[in-house]
C-alpha cells in the first residue's frame, strides 16, 4: 500500500534549521514529481516547494526562496526539505505529496513550530 511518511518536525527558534525527510513505499517513487506544502492554522494549504521526478532543481514560493532547499534521493525513496533561516511565519503542518498525472498521494504531515 502506498505511504508517505513525513519526519523531522519540530520546536525551534527563529533563525534556525530543520530538515524535513518524507519517506515513500508502495509506489514507483522515481517516476513521481514530489512537492512539499504547508498548512498553517486558518489557512489554506500552499505550496512551498517541488521537485520533478529526476531531480535537480526545484521550484519554490517566493515566501521561502534562498532559505529552503527540495531534494531527492530516488535509491532511498526520500524526498528533503532543509529549512533554514526558519521564521515564525513558517510555523506550519508540513506535508509532503508524490504526484504523476491525475494520481496524488499525500502524507500525513509534520508539525514545524518557529518560536522564542
């Protein structure tokens, strides 16, 4: 069965640095763009970064450019977020999605808390 497993979440102060890690199973994890988004309280889910299914570059939000880094490692099946320079305004559910054409699959997200 298919599974994203997002990890890596956490309580840090601002100006630090997470590393978000979504783990994949079930599904041919090479052949999928791979996106993390975001969720914060009273908001609507955006999009904060994607990578397609080779690697290589991504694409981000203009609120995260220059501070947050989308990866990939196809033989582990794992998709990373580096976050840094992290900011309140960055306090979210964080949650990774694995897509192909119509076909989506989605994590269960993981709590990024920026604070003092």
């Amino acid at each position: 069965q298919v599974q994203l497993v997002e990890s890596g979440g956490g309580l840090v102060q601002p100006g630090g640095s997470l590393r978000l890690s979504c783990a994949a199973s079930g599904f041919t994890f090479s052949s999928y763009a791979m996106s993390w988004y975001r969720q914060a309280p009273g908001k609507e889910r955006e999009l904060v970064a994607t990578i397609p299914n080779v690697g290589g570059s991504g694409d981000y939000a203009d609120s995260v450019k220059g501070r947050f880094t989308i990866s990939r490692d196809n033989a582990k099946n794992t998709v990373y977020l580096q976050m840094n320079s992290l900011k309140p305004e960055d306090t979210a559910v964080y949650y990774c999605k694995a897509a192909r054409g119509p076909r989506t699959y989605w994590g269960q997200g993981t709590q990024v808390t920026v604070s003092s």
